[in-house]
C-alpha cells in the first residue's frame, strides 16, 4: 500500500505541475500561479482515503488518473473560478448543507481546498439537482479542462468511500480528518471550526 500511495503521490505532483501551467491560462488565475501545500494536502488526503476505503483505481490505470485531475482541477474551479455557473453550484450546495454556517465554510474552502464535507456538499447536491443540465455549467468547468464524465467520476468515487465506510461501521468523514492530519498543508485547528455535524 505504502508504494501505491508514493506512486500516487509523484502522479498528484505531476498533476499539480501540470495544473499551475494550466491555471495560467484559464480566465481567473490563482495568485502567483503556485499550488499551495494545503491544497495538495487536501487531494492527498482524499486520496489517501479512498485507498482506505479499498476503492482506489490501480494506480496504472486510466481512472487513477483521471481521479486525481478531477480531484485537482474541480477544487481549482470552485475555489478560483468567477463564473457564475461555477460559483452557484459551490453556494447552493454549501447552503444545501450548511445553512446559516455558509459564508465561513465557503472561506474556510477557498482558503484550504476540499474537505470530506465540502465534497460531500458538492456531489450531494449534484445528485438532488439537475446541474450539468445548464449549457452554462460545462462552459465553466472547460476553462478548467474538466467536465461531467470527470465529475461523475469523482463522485462515484466519493459515494462508493462512503458507502464502504458506512458497511464497515465507520464514517468517511472521521477517516478523512485522520488522514488530513498527515498531509502537507495540515491545519493546527479543526479544518472549518464548524460543529461536528457540519
């Protein structure tokens, strides 16, 4: 497992390479163009978590790839992107699950890339609504080279760890918070500061 994960690990940071070039020539560009340890660290986490879970895909696989550019590119577009399409799905879904705790989750976000439950937020509320129905939402995620079948990827992944998790007693977001302790980027205090049914 440990050489699995290293190998995942050099794929992440070729992905992350890859997106900073990327990030530069989409419309709203990060500041500086650098990927900042935190936002590796929360990919990493999810990664590392979804090893956890036993539903990984080979590391020498298509999927294992497109995993880890879902994982990075969709954190990039909700936490960057001005597009309207783009930012109503991150508001909607975060007031989905939320509520009154919306504006300092979505700060907490844009500062420190996903957590389980800010993932949790996104798929969920993909699931409940019709999003990729609107022309503009696949406009918003193509500055960002992503689009519904990485998306759907992502999310499968996503309720496939939970699922699994769920099976064996356990809860995703419980595993996660342990991993992202051991990840680069790691916060000193609880990642949103929120309750811990958030």
């Amino acid at each position: 497992m440990l050489k699995k994960v290293a190998g995942l690990a050099l794929l992440l940071v070729t992905w992350f390479i890859a997106s900073a070039t990327l990030a530069q020539q989409a419309p709203h560009p990060p500041a500086g163009g650098r990927t900042s340890p935190a936002r590796v660290g929360a990919v990493m986490a999810l990664l590392a978590t979804f090893e956890d879970a036993g539903i990984l895909p080979p590391e020498d696989s298509p999927n294992a790839n497109r995993l880890i550019k879902a994982l990075i590119q969709f954190q990039s577009a909700f936490m960057t992107s001005g597009h309207p399409a783009v930012q109503h799905w991150l508001r909607e879904a975060f007031t989905a699950k939320f509520g009154e705790a919306t504006p300092s989750t979505l700060e907490v976000f844009r500062a420190g890339g996903w957590t389980s439950r800010s993932l949790e937020a996104i798929v969920d509320y993909a699931a409940a609504a019709p999003v990729w129905n609107a022309p503009d939402v696949t406009e918003g995620f193509r500055a960002f080279n992503i689009g519904r079948a990485d998306f759907d990827l992502l999310a499968q992944t996503f309720t496939d760890a939970r699922a699994a998790f769920s099976t064996n007693g356990q809860n995703i977001h419980e595993v996660y918070a342990s991993r992202r302790k051991t990840m680069p980027g790691a916060p000193k205090a609880p990642r949103d500061g929120l309750p811990r049914s958030m």
